[in-house]
C-alpha cells in the first residue's frame, strides 16, 4: 500500500463523528416513538435535545402515579400545595407539629375534667352573679300586698333601686330603716301588684321556714360594692357580672341558690367559700345550717 492511499488523520475523525452522529440519531428517533407512544396518557413529552448527555427521560408511569397520590397532603408547615414535587412525602418522618398536638389534646382533656368539676361549675356560677353591699334608705308596707315591703335601696348608683321583699311577717319595719343588706342586682325586674322590683333583698331562712334572718355585711362596708365568695385572691379573679338576661336565660341563680348555706358560726357560705366584702364577712344574727335565698 502506498502512502497515498492511506486515509488522513482529518478523513478519519470526519468519518468517526458522521457515524457516531448517525447512531445517536438512530436512538433517538426509536426512543422517543416509543416513549411516546408509551406515555401518551402522562405528562406532554418534550423533543429530545440534540445531544446525548443532556437528555432527560421522562418518569415511569408508576413514579408519575406515586407523585399524583401526594397531590394535596399536608407540608411541613402545614400549608397545602398543588400538585408539585416539592410535597411532603407519607414516608418522611413526623415533624415537631405531633408532639405539640398531643400536648394540646392533653390540654383540652384537663380542661374537659375542670369543666366536669361540679363545685368548680356552681363556684364560676356565682361569681357571674352581681350581689352588692346595700343600705335601706326608706322602708314602707305595700299597699296593695299585706305580705309586702317596699324599699328604696341606695346600691352605689345614682339613684336607689326600689326593690319589693316578703318580709312583713318576719322582720319589723323599723330595724329596717338604714341597715346594711346584700342586694342580688342583676335579675330581671319583676312587677309586685303594681311595683317593680330592681333585685332582691338576701335572707337565711330554716328548714321551716319559720324564722327568716336578713344576711348581714359589717357596718363599715361600702354600698355598692360588689361581694365574692372565697378569699381576697379570689376578689382579684371576679369575672364581670352576668347580665340580667344571662341570668334568666342560663338559670344562673336557680343553680347557685341550692348551695348557698349559713355554717355553724352563721356565716353565709357557698360550699367551703364565705361571703365577703372588703370589711369582712358576711353573716345572719343567729341562724346557723340555714338556707340562703
């Protein structure tokens, strides 16, 4: 062979590149007819880039299906995304969220077991209730009820409320000019033969009703001011009182009357907590183990 026929280094290198263009697009002229054929149903298949190493198959039609199923769960951060690759996968581990759940669920069950507490329900009960220090200003009988007084009460307001009490057969006229009593003022008015009433005069009274005591706050205390039940803590954490319609309407005084009680040394109690005022207790003359109404 003579040197002249011998190919050149540029004829080879053009031959080897002709070919090796040929066998590439040969693969991916059969490729992609199959692949689309194939994934018709799936994503839009994209034309195959002219050179091999930047080609990037589509997904195989189970992994298109393993990411449709995530479409819609719950990221980390609890937002929730379309369909996207960026979505939390059911296999990732749990996040920091699942404790504090618990930790919640815990909470809501403590307080679901406060809420069951029948003292607690009857002590948050009559905090709602609005009852006052007042002082009788004038007194006189019903015209129109023998059984009947009526009062003018000075409540710490403008002006005082007139309040109708049955107490004609138990308390004389006279020892009710200026005296200290608890007024109940926040039930509805209520009309006695002709009068309305702005509240209620509160009384102990026993099992036969036979003798009825006014309860009693110290002489020094303030009229207006509003009584509690329990300690001076207990003062400080008074909710607002309940209005009127409140009252009527969640029978708050029907389910706090029943538990209010005189103990053995006569103070007005509800449960273990005694009625107070800043000046003291509150308390009847002599009536011990009665009823408070």
């Amino acid at each position: 062979m003579t040197m002249a026929s011998l190919p050149t280094a540029a004829a080879i290198a053009n031959v080897t590149k002709t070919a090796t263009n040929r066998r590439f697009l040969f693969f991916s002229s059969s490729f992609s007819s199959s692949l689309s054929h194939k994934f018709a149903h799936s994503r839009p298949f994209f034309a195959l880039r002219p050179t091999f190493p930047c080609f990037t198959p589509p997904l195989h039609k189970d992994k298109v299906a393993s990411i449709q199923e995530t479409r819609g769960r719950i990221s980390r951060n609890g937002a929730r995304f379309p369909f996207s690759f960026c979505t939390v996968s059911s296999t990732e581990p749990a996040t920091s969220d699942a404790p504090i759940a618990s930790s919640s669920s815990s909470s809501d069950k403590d307080d679901g077991n406060d809420n069951d507490d029948p003292e607690k329900k009857i002590k948050d009960a009559a905090d709602m209730l609005d009852i006052r220090v007042g002082r009788i200003i004038k007194a006189w009988r019903h015209q129109e009820a023998d059984s009947l007084y009526v009062e003018e009460v000075d409540v710490g307001e403008p002006e005082p409320r007139l309040i109708c009490s049955g107490l004609v057969k138990y308390i004389p006229l006279d020892q009710l000019l200026d005296r200290r009593v608890v007024v109940l003022a926040n039930l509805k008015p209520r009309n006695m033969r002709g009068i309305k009433s702005f509240g209620m005069l509160m009384a102990a009274s026993d099992s036969l009703h036979e003798n009825v005591e006014l309860l009693l706050p110290p002489e020094d205390s303030i009229p207006g001011e509003r009584i509690w039940f329990g300690s001076q803590d207990d003062k400080e954490k008074q909710p607002d009182a309940a209005t009127a319609n409140q009252i009527q309407k969640k029978k708050i005084w029907e389910m706090v009357q029943p538990h209010l009680k005189t103990d053995a040394s006569c103070t007005a109690v509800l449960g273990p907590h005694p009625m107070r005022t800043s000046a003291g207790l509150v308390t009847t003359t002599s009536l011990k183990h009665a009823n408070i109404s």
